[in-house]
C-alpha cells in the first residue's frame, strides 16, 4: 500500500513540475 502511495505522490510531483516548466516555457517566449 505505501508503494502505491509513493507511486502516487511521485506522479503528483511530476505533474506539478511539468505544468511549472511548461508555464514558465510559455511566460518566457
């Protein structure tokens, strides 16, 4: 269950980066 839980909170985390970068992408053009 908690390896789940991590797998879990690692996506959440690369979401959160992704859609940061591909704001700041989109700020900086």
């Amino acid at each position: 269950m908690a390896k789940d839980e991590a797998q879990l909170g690692l996506e959440l985390l690369v979401l959160k980066v992704h859609s940061s970068t591909k704001r700041q992408y989109y700020h900086g053009r």
